[in-house]
C-alpha cells in the first residue's frame, strides 16, 4: 500500500512539472517554429537545425507559462483555481528552478545552430520575465507583447531558416490572432484582475470596448488572411483551407463573444488557439 501510494504521488508530482508548462501551447509553439522553418527555407535546412530551434522555443515557451503563474497566483486563485501553484502542487523553490532549468536548456540547443538565434532565445526569455512581473498589468501593452512574441516564434523559424522574410506573412497573422485571444482572456480574468487591482484594458475602459477591439482585429485578421493568396504567396491549397475553416472559426468566435455567456469565453479562447493550427496546416499546404 505505502509503495503504491508513493507510486501516485510521484505520478503526481510528473503531472504537475507538465501541467504547468502548459503543453499544448508548447507543442504548438513548436510546430510554429517547425513549420515556419520548412516555408521559409531556400536551401535545404538539416534535420537537426530543424528539431533543436523547434526545441529551444517550446522550452522558453514552457518557461514563460512557469514564470506567468509563479506572478499570477493570487489572481489565479480566483480565475483559475485549477492550476498547480494555486493548490501547492510544487513548491515555489522546486519551480524556480525548473524555470531555470528549461530556459538554460533552450539556450544551449539554440547556441548550438548560431549566436543569432541564441540571442533571439535570451530576448524572448527576458521579456517573458518582464512581461508577468510588469508589462500584463498595463492596458493593452502586456496583450501587444504576448501577440508580439507569437509572431516573433515565426520569424526565428526564419532566422533559423536564413529567411526571416520567408516567415513575415504567417507572423503577422499569429501576431493578430493571438492580440485577439489576449484580448479574450483579459475579459476572461476580468474578476481576478480586478481584485488585485491589475489595469488590463477590460478593467480600465469596460467589457463592450474590449469587444469593440476584438471585433476591429477579427476583422482585420480576416481581410489579412486573403492577402498571400492573392498576392501569389501561396497556392490554392492555402485559400481553401482558410476560407472553408479558419475564417469560418474566426466569425463563430464573434458570434459566441456576444453571447451572455462566461463560459463562451473559454470556448472562444480555446477555438482560436485551434484555429491557429488551422492557420498552420493552411500555410504548410499552401507554400
């Protein structure tokens, strides 16, 4: 029985150390860094080149969800009570050190295909620290920088490539859809964030003027994503898939953000971030 119970704890404990980093945002950070790699090469980019920035990034990515909830532990006990920190899953100190742990990591795989891409890598880690600690509680700021550092995953894909210019139209879209998810979120948070007197956009300026701006970007996100095809960017491949689901996806989610609906916010959320890989798969058929 005691075997048995230490089995569980120590199962636990591996959850845990997953759970935190949020691995789906991790694997699709990864895929991001994967497939902007295989558009924008001109020549042939190795196997291992491919893997290790595709690597680096979803670890950084891991360390920045880590360093967000070690910040947000009193707003998440009110916004999101499932988390690991909320309920002393880890200790802090076992936490800090996984952070570190996971950025020294991603900074040794990108040091091992160039300095650039090494210097991208401590950037992003840098930002990411100063984005939970000071920049999410500035209205529309912290949204800009998590947006901002989306569409920046595409570009070291092309800096990892030797074609960033390869990478700038799929960045542009990830920085949009993820401006508008940020967005989504801060109104998500909105209970949290105001009992700890954090100044996102939905508490300073109210919940129908965040729609407003979430409307604004769909809608130019929309416009965006018919631009490549018919600027003879990418194939046919790549308009069909994103006429027939991820504009269609795009549109369900506004209709669900006029829903008098919390719980919409969290479907609207989650479908944006699989309208993304959408995106992707649209993008790596239509190069």
């Amino acid at each position: 029985m005691q075997h048995f119970l230490k089995s569980m704890n120590l199962s636990n404990k591996i959850y845990s150390y997953i759970k935190i980093t949020r691995p789906l945002n991790v694997l699709i950070t990864f895929l991001v860094v994967f497939v902007a790699i295989i558009i924008s090469q001109v020549e042939s980019v190795g196997l291992s080149t491919i893997i290790l920035s595709s690597l680096a990034a979803g670890l950084v990515t891991a360390g920045g969800n880590i360093v967000n909830d070690f910040f947000d532990v009193e707003t998440d006990k009110i916004s999101h009570p499932e988390r690991v920190l909320v309920n002393d899953l880890l200790s802090k100190k076992k936490v800090v050190f996984y952070y570190n742990f996971l950025n020294t990591l991603a900074i040794i795989f990108a040091s091992k295909i160039s300095i650039r891409l090494m210097l991208i890598i401590l950037f992003t880690i840098i930002l990411l620290f100063v984005y939970s600690k000071y920049l999410k509680k500035l209205p529309l700021v912290g949204n800009f920088t998590i947006a901002f550092l989306t569409g920046l995953a595409f570009m070291f894909g092309g800096f990892a490539a030797q074609n960033p210019f390869g990478a700038v139209i799929p960045a542009m879209f990830a920085f949009l859809i993820n401006f508008i998810r940020e967005v989504i979120k801060d109104i998500q948070d909105f209970e949290g964030d105001k009992k700890v007197n954090l100044k996102t956009f939905p508490i300073q300026y109210g919940i129908p003027k965040s729609k407003f701006v979430i409307t604004l970007l769909t809608i130019l996100l929309i416009a965006f994503t018919a631009y490549p095809y018919f600027n003879n960017n990418y194939k046919i491949e790549y308009f069909i898939i994103v006429m027939a689901v991820v504009n269609p996806i795009l549109v369900l989610c506004l209709k669900l953000l006029f829903d008098k609906s919390e719980l919409k916010l969290s479907i609207i959320s989650n479908l944006l971030k699989l309208d993304m890989l959408f995106g992707l798969i649209a993008i790596y058929l239509g190069k």
